[in-house]
C-alpha cells in the first residue's frame, strides 16, 4: 500500500471518530436536557399544586369530608342490602333519614344535659385559668404582679371578638352546608363520577384502575367501620369508669372520649387531658383518678379494640399518621385533622396497588417486622372460636 493511500485512510478513521463523539456528546447533551426539563416540570407542577392546594383548602376540605361522608353513606346502604331488596336508591334514602333521625333524636333527649355539663366545665376550667394566672402573678420567680400582667396577652387577645367570631361561625356554616349536600350526591351515583375518572385513563389501564378504585373505597369503608366500633366501646367503657370514680360531668367526658377517637394518635390524648383537667376542677386526687382511667382505657384499646376491629385495614405508622395530621391541620384546620387519616387510608391503597405493586413489583418485606402483642394474638384467637362456636349452633 502506497504512503498517500494509507494517509488518506487514516483521515478517513480519523473523521469517522470524530463524527461519532459528536453524535455521542449530542445524545448526552439531549439526555441531560430532557432529564433537567423533567426536574423542572416535575417542580413547578408541584409548586403549583401546593398553591393550588394552600389558596383553595376550604374547597379541598369540603370535597374530602364530603367523600368521608359518601363512603360512610354507602356503607350504611351496602348493609342495607343483606337485609332488604330494595333498589339502591331506596336504600340510601333510608340511610340517610335514620342518619337524620338518631342525630336530631340525640340533640334531643341529651342536648340539654350535654349543653348543662359543657357550660360548668366551661365555667370550671375559667375558674381554674384564673386562679392559675393569679398565682403566676404573685410568683417571685415573674416579679410584681404588674410585670406578668405585661407579658400575658389580654382576654380580647385570647378569645377575640365578636367581629371575628360571626365571619368564622358563617364560614363554618357554609362548609356545613356543602358537606351535607356533597355526601349524599356523591352516595347517590357513584359510578358516574368513577366514569369521569377512568375515562382519563388510558383504555389498556382502565379495568386495573376500577379494580383499584374500587379497592380504595373498600379500604376506607373498613378503616370507618373500624374506628366507629372503637369510638361505641371506648365511649360505654369510659362512662362507666367514669361514673365508678364519682368524675363530674361523665357523660360529657365520654362523649369527647367516643368522638376523639376517630382521630388517631391526637384524639385519645387530647381526650386524656380533658378528663384529667375536669378532675383538677374538683380535687388533685379526682385528677389523679381521672389519670388512671384514662390510661387504663388507653391500654384496653390500644391492646384488645384495635387489633381486633382494624385486623384488616390498612395500617399507618404513628409517626406518618402524626405527621399528616400536623400537616392538614396546618392547610385545614380542625376538620383536616380528624379527617385526613381516612382519605390517606384511600390514597395509601392506591399508591401501594398502582405504583408499589404495578411498577415496582410489590412492597419491601421487613424479616425483623414487629409483631403483634401476645395479649392481641390471645384475644384475638378467643374471638374466632366464639365465632366458631357461635356459627356450629
């Protein structure tokens, strides 16, 4: 081979190299680009959402409660149904009117007695808030009683005023309102509104999606059933510890108790230190009292109640059902608090179906998983075989 032909091979490789760094270096280049427009994309579309969700929160808050409400209705119209033929629609319609009915009943034969209990613990705890700041004032550890009055806010900063108090009573009204009507609508045909949702699905995922949606509302109706059952036993356990220790308003305290149940992690305790402040109204021993029975129903329903009724619901660590909490209180006040655990319930079965199981290939099985308490297994077991004996006869 002569030297100009083997030259002109070698500037031949030599471009030929040359063309394909250039197509390499433009393939990261395009790589590096479409990644940073998916970082960028992915950050304003939750940037946006977040205000989305911080600018409209009373909307969110009453499209949520009124979903509860919805899938507590539709429970209610699915037991309906091993009892009586009826049409759905019938069914429902019966829901609701009992629904009404035990409400209305309820206000009724106890709402004076509740109402006469909440006015002197009312008058109970002022009492107490005032001998506290009184001693406050007179400690040497804050000076005169001059200096603590300049560092306590005043009574209109504490409680506000009326100018205040009727906007929010309005508001609260209107969410009411809403709530009241969104539930029933969405009770009544719920396959039209699912309709809308698979129809934004591609048409290979729909079938996955319905299955998955209606999984979702399963979970929800058995986390509701479940906590519903702990808020009945925790409710008649507590009036009757309450009543043994002579507490003041036991009926009250109870009722709080029952109701703060729904709210995992934050209700029980803060129901706790209501019935251990109407204890220090009477006496530091009543307290002491009001104390112990509150742990003791603490451990009744944390170690028999809800491993039995919540055997199979989804189940969220304390610390993220605590930290959701936190977070819905923050956008939403009161209401997201005590309803964010059931929504997230809904939520925490569609991700684990269509993202952990579909796409990722199933959940991560932990070998040293905690298991449940001896005392659970052993109750649980002795509820089978009541079941069984009772379904042998």
């Amino acid at each position: 081979m002569r030297p100009s032909e083997a030259f002109i091979r070698h500037l031949s490789r030599r471009k030929t190299s040359m063309a394909e760094n250039q197509h390499e270096h433009g393939g990261a280049s395009a790589r590096i680009a479409r990644q940073t427009a998916i970082v960028v994309a992915v950050t304003m579309a939750f940037v946006i959402a977040a205000l989305t969700l911080w600018y409209a929160s009373t909307a969110f808050l009453t499209l949520g409660v009124g979903i509860v409400l919805a899938v507590v209705l539709d429970a209610g119209t699915r037991g309906l149904s091993h009892l009586v033929s009826w049409s759905r629609a019938s069914r429902l319609a019966l829901v609701i009117f009992l629904a009404t009915a035990v409400v209305a009943g309820a206000i009724t034969w106890g709402g004076s007695t509740l109402v006469g209990q909440f006015n002197e613990f009312a008058s109970s705890v002022r009492q107490l808030a005032q001998q506290g700041m009184t001693t406050l004032q007179h400690s040497r550890f804050f000076g005169s009683g001059d200096t603590m009055k300049s560092l306590l806010p005043g009574i209109q900063t504490v409680l506000g005023g009326a100018t205040t108090v009727l906007p929010a009573a309005l508001n609260w009204f209107s969410i009411l309102f809403a709530i009241v009507f969104i539930g029933p609508f969405l009770a009544w045909e719920p396959s039209a509104y699912k309709t809308i949702v698979l129809s934004l699905v591609v048409p290979s995922r729909r079938e996955r999606v319905d299955e998955v949606l209606d999984g979702a509302g399963a979970a929800m109706r058995r986390w509701l059933l479940g906590q519903s059952v702990s808020m009945l036993v925790i409710f008649v356990l507590s009036i009757i510890l309450l009543m043994a220790i002579g507490m003041p308003y036991a009926t009250l305290l109870s009722l709080q108790a029952g109701l703060l149940t729904f709210i995992p992690t934050l209700g029980p305790f803060i129901a706790g230190c209501i019935i251990v402040l109407a204890g220090f109204s009477q006496s530091a021993s009543m307290a002491l009292w009001g104390l112990v029975v509150y742990l003791l129903i603490q451990f009744v329903e944390s170690n028999l109640v809800t491993p039995i009724v919540q055997e199979n619901t989804i189940k969220m660590p304390p610390a993220a059902t605590l930290t959701l909490q936190l977070a819905a209180g923050f956008l939403f006040g009161l209401l997201g608090v005590a309803f964010v655990v059931p929504l997230s319930a809904a939520i925490q079965h569609l991700i684990e179906e269509l993202y952990v199981t579909d796409c990722l290939g199933g959940p991560w099985q932990d070998k040293h998983d905690s298991r449940p308490s001896r005392l659970a297994v052993g109750t649980r077991y002795l509820m089978r075989r009541v079941k069984h004996s009772f379904s042998r006869s």
